[in-house]
C-alpha cells in the first residue's frame, strides 16, 4: 500500500498534503459536502390525457381519464354495444367510427389497450384478433401511441392480486375515481387499463411499457 505523502497528481504536479493545504487557505470544503443530495423524483403525468380500450365484437369498453396532481378524473366511459344479428363486418365499422368520435371529442394523448391472451377455440380467437383490429386501426389513424398491458398485469394494479373477479375491479375503478355509479364490466375493464397505465407511469421500472 503507498503511502498518503508519496501520492502524486502527473497533472496537476502536487502532492496530496499541498492539495489539501491550497483547499484550506482558498476554503474550499470537499466534493462531497459541495454536491447536493441526490433527489429520487417521481414523474408527475400532468394534465394527460388516456384513452383505456378493452376490445370485443359485441360489446368493446372504452374509458378516458386525465391524470393531474391529486388523483385521476374520469372524463367519459361507455360500451360499444352491437347486437347478436349484426353481422360482424357492420360491428367492426361501429368500433372504428365510435372510437374515432371519441378520439376527436377528447382529445387523448395515448392508448392503451388489453394485452393478447390465449384461447383455445380457433374462432373465437379471429372473431377477437377482428375487434382489436379495428380498435387499434382507428387509434393508430389518429397517431396516438398505443400500449398493451397483460390483463393480470391490470387487475394486480387495480386490486392487488392477478385473480381478482371482474366485479372488484369495476368496484375498485368506481372508488378511485370517484364515479357516482359501478361503471359497466366493459367500460370498467377499459378504465382499469387506464388506471394501470398512469401508475405505471408514476413509478419506475426495470421493464418498460410494451408499446404496438
């Protein structure tokens, strides 16, 4: 181990003990009582505006809030209904053009959407993909970034575990954003995306939103 005294700057070309005695007679204090302590800030999402969608043929829920400073405010919800006799061609149109209404009445500032899950019967499964599309395609034409959450990942937000029942999260939406009334299971669905991802925002994390 060398020794304080031989300790040498090839730059500077003084020696430790001169160093010191120059920060002294110019009263410098040392570097780490100069720095500030470092502040771990959250990013506040003022004023922005999501647009939550939960996408199916017959009944796709969309939810808008706004994140301010206090808490979320809940700016509109609904369900995009369509009945059993509509073909499903007529029903795609209905999502596309009910969605670009609202995404002209409101204004969002990005998307999120429920994150693909696996089924097992074929059709389903296309008559789903068909929905989603046409909700995505709406949002996409209006230039909105667009995130996709895990359905798990939300109601882990929402209520505190993966499993929980449709009921408690539309429960759970209605306490944290102050509505008057349970919102339908569909709107609910799409403002509990919503929710999900301005928390997601106000925190950080290793894994960052998956972004369509």
């Amino acid at each position: 181990m060398q020794s304080r005294r031989r300790w040498q700057s090839f730059r500077v070309g003084i020696s430790l003990r001169q160093f010191e005695q120059m920060k002294d007679r110019l009263g410098v204090k040392s570097a780490r009582a100069i720095l500030p302590p470092i502040t771990r800030r959250l990013p506040v999402a003022t004023n922005k505006i999501i647009l939550g969608v939960d996408p199916s043929l017959r009944g796709t829920g969309f939810g808008v809030i706004q994140c301010g400073r206090s808490q979320p405010i809940a700016i509109a919800h609904g369900t995009i209904s369509c009945p059993r006799d509509w073909e499903r061609s007529r029903c795609l149109a209905k999502i596309s053009q009910t969605l670009r209404d609202v995404l002209r009445e409101y204004q969002p500032t990005v998307c999120v959407v429920e994150g693909l899950f696996f089924v097992q019967n074929l059709k389903t499964a296309i008559i789903m993909g068909e929905a989603r599309g046409a909700a995505l395609a709406a949002v996409g034409g209006a230039g909105l970034d667009i995130f996709e959450i895990a359905t798990r990942k939300v109601k882990q937000a929402i209520v505190g575990h993966g499993g929980a029942q449709k009921i408690a999260v539309a429960k759970m939406v209605q306490r944290m954003l102050n509505l008057a009334e349970l919102p339908a299971p569909d709107a609910a669905d799409a403002l509990a995306l919503a929710l999900a991802h301005a928390r997601e925002n106000l925190r950080y994390n290793l894994t960052p939103p998956k972004k369509i």
